[in-house]
C-alpha cells in the first residue's frame, strides 16, 4: 500500500520520527492502527446506543443538564 503525503506533513512526519527515534513508517502504521482500533469501538458504542434506545432505555433531558451543570458550574 502506498500513501502520499504534503510535503509539509511528510516534514512533520519525519522530524516527529526522528525526535521519537522511530522511523516514519513505523509511526504511520500506529497512527493507522489506533484509528482503526478507534473507529471499530466507536462503531461498537453506537451498536450498544442504538440498543439501548430499542429496548425504550433512554436518559432524560433534565438528568443530561444536571450532568453538565455538575461537570462545568458557572
């Protein structure tokens, strides 16, 4: 598989490497794998939403805003 780059972001790419003491690729390919990892738990989250949503579970508007006023108080 090829993948192309900017220059800019292949600049990136090496000096983040070269900084890290790994190689582009290998860096690369991580970045790829957490991706993938992430879209395949994310698509797993919303399977479990959408089931949850089936089963008639759902969180009420009012609990949603008491959450975000404890998280972030004025």
């Amino acid at each position: 598989m090829e993948v192309h780059l900017s220059a800019e972001l292949e600049a990136k790419l090496t000096r983040v490497a070269a900084e890290r003491g790994r190689s582009a690729e290998t860096l690369v390919e991580e970045a790829v794998e957490r991706l993938v990892d992430h879209e395949a738990w994310f698509i797993r989250e919303v399977q479990k939403g959408e089931a949850a949503a089936d089963r008639g579970e759902f969180v009420e508007h009012r609990d949603i805003r008491d959450l975000i006023d404890r998280r972030y108080p004025d």
